[in-house]
C-alpha cells in the first residue's frame, strides 16, 4: 500500500518508529486541544471540580 515491503531491515524499522512517533505527537496534541476546548465544561457537568 505505501512500499513499505521494498524496504529492508533498517530502513522498515526506522520507517515504523517514525510512523509510531508521527501518531503519538498527532494524539497529543489533538487530545491537548480538546481538553483545552472542553475541559472546562466537562468538569462543570461532572460536578463542579
């Protein structure tokens, strides 16, 4: 699908840690931006926190 399986052991590894990381910091921030939206509205609903 990507020509992932041209790539040999080095490359395929660093290719899958780059991808691990590129996702890990998407998350982060898209979690940090919607606690940043939400976060404060949520908490009034739970029960004031």
């Amino acid at each position: 699908m990507f020509g992932l399986e041209t790539l040999d052991g080095n490359a395929l590894a660093a290719v899958l840690v780059g991808a691990v990381l590129a996702e890990a910091l998407v998350l982060y921030v898209g979690y940090g931006l919607l606690e940043s939206t939400l976060g404060e509205r949520v908490n009034e609903l739970v029960g004031g926190i």
